[in-house]
C-alpha cells in the first residue's frame, strides 16, 4: 500500500558529512561508480572494489551507521577514511531493530568524493510504502526491519559553474507496485527542471525496477535521459534493479555492470563521463 507519510523526528532531517581530504576542483572528466551495498556488511571488500575503480565519485546505496549488523561502525566514514575521500550521508530510515539504548541506528545513502561540492540536500519522497512501518502487533526486532522514515534521493552539485554537475544518488521502493516507484522518480524528475537546461543531471541507483518493463525508466527517457549504464542483471539474485541516466552537456563512455565483484547482493556499476561545453571549458 503507497501512502503519503509524515516521517517527524526520526531519521534526523540533515545530512552527515565528513573526511580529511583537501577538496579538489572538478574538472571534466570524471568516473561514476553506482552501487548497493547491502549495509556495508562486506566492507573491506566493498572498499576494496571501490578502490581498484579509482573513482572521482562513488555513489553508494544501503549505507549503515551505528547498526549492530555492521558492528555499530559509521560505514561511509570509514569507507572515505580508506579511500581518502569525504563523504555525505542522508538518513533514510531509523532500523529500530539495530541500534544501541541512548544510540538510535540508520540506513541511507552515501555520497564519497573528493571533488569540491557547492551544496548537498536530499529529497524525502511524498509517496512512501507503510510496509516498513512499526506496528503494535510487530516487536521491533531486527528480522522483522521495522523502520522510520522513508525512501529518498541524496542532490550534491560537484563543483561550481562553469564545471558543475548535479547528481542525484536515489534509492526507490522496493514494496509496493511500479506506481509508486513512478511516483518517486516523477519527484525527481520534477526537481531537475529548477536547473537550467545546460545543467549536466545525473541520476543513479536502486530503482527497484523488477518489472520487464519498468514505468520508471520510461518517464526518465521520456523526459530527456538517456541511459548510461542498467537494463541488464545488476544482482546476484538475477534482477535489473540498478541504473545510471544522463541529461544535458554531458557525454559518457565505458559503461559497466561489474558482475565479478561479490561484494554485496547488487554488483556495482561504473561509467566515465565528459562534461561538454558550457558545462566544462
């Protein structure tokens, strides 16, 4: 059942960030990797995957911080300590099975870079499922994933103009019918257009599409993207959840789905992209 929810207090409404790497500028050439993984419970080879990709930016889903699964660690600080990059986190949900008394845990998504960002929010989607809801009748232990919050996209401009690109770092519902992931994306999409039509977009991640042919994907090209990597198994269990989308002065190359690394259920994606004048000059 999609609902339209109120989320209060929890998680907290604001983004965490940290790292000690000196910013650098952002150039125009740069290397995307997209990828779930699945809490960070495999973290040492998560961060090694990452490494070997060199990335300008890493665009990660599923990111836990102070949960007891992943040993109550804050993951996206220390993945950007071994990658020497900083890192932003937006809370996605509270996991009311993990955390600690006095130490609440959560999940969401993480942005590591080392390129200068300009500004970093996220967009909390008006359209949520309640599956994850907590109950009277359901105890909050961790097998049964009650959860506060609700699913979003994380929104950080690298750089600033003229070399700017936006990225959108999203993660769509899982429950629910492709309705409500459309629901979703059209959110985003809609928010694309407070940028000017040179603006290079990117938007990537779990967009749960299990359905052959994903409404969500066809409102995305239909309102300019184009697709850089995803429409193949992004899984281990042989689904096609994951993307990367382009729009605007921007091109892109050696796209790749890295079905090799067992890093996470989902393997990670990688693309370069080349901003084009006047986005880069």
């Amino acid at each position: 059942m999609a609902v339209a929810i109120s989320v209060g207090a929890a998680p907290p409404h604001r983004i965490m960030e940290g790292g000690s790497a000196r910013p650098s500028p952002a150039g125009c050439n740069l290397k995307i990797v997209c990828w779930n993984i699945e809490r960070g419970q495999q973290q040492a080879a998560v961060s090694a995957a990452i490494k070997k990709e060199t990335p300008t930016i890493a665009l990660l889903q599923e990111v836990d911080l102070d949960a007891k699964r992943t040993g109550y660690r804050n993951v996206a600080e220390d993945l950007a300590g071994q990658l020497g990059m900083n890192y932003l986190f937006a809370p996605e949900f509270e996991e009311l099975g993990q955390g600690r008394r006095g130490k609440p845990a959560y999940h969401g998504q993480a942005i590591l870079t080392g390129v200068a960002t300009s500004s970093a929010r996220f967009i909390r989607f008006r359209d949520q499922s309640s599956y994850w809801q907590p109950r009277w009748f359901v105890p909050n232990w961790a097998v049964f994933q009650r959860r506060e919050g609700g699913r979003l996209a994380l929104v950080v401009e690298l750089g600033t103009a003229p070399n700017r690109m936006v990225v959108y770092n999203v993660h769509l519902e899982s429950r629910g019918a492709p309705d409500l992931r459309l629901r979703q994306i059209e959110e985003i999409i809609a928010d694309t257009r407070h940028y000017p039509g040179e603006t290079p977009l990117l938007i990537a991640g779990d967009l749960n599409t299990r359905e052959p042919s994903p409404p969500a994907v066809k409102a995305l090209l239909d309102a300019g993207f184009r697709k850089a990597v995803g429409g193949e198994v992004t899984t281990v269990h042989g689904t096609r959840l994951d993307w990367i989308f382009v729009r605007g002065p921007i091109t892109f190359a050696e796209g790749a789905i890295h079905a090799n690394v067992r890093a996470s259920d989902h393997f990670p994606l990688t693309v370069r992209v080349r901003l084009e004048p006047p986005a880069c000059r």
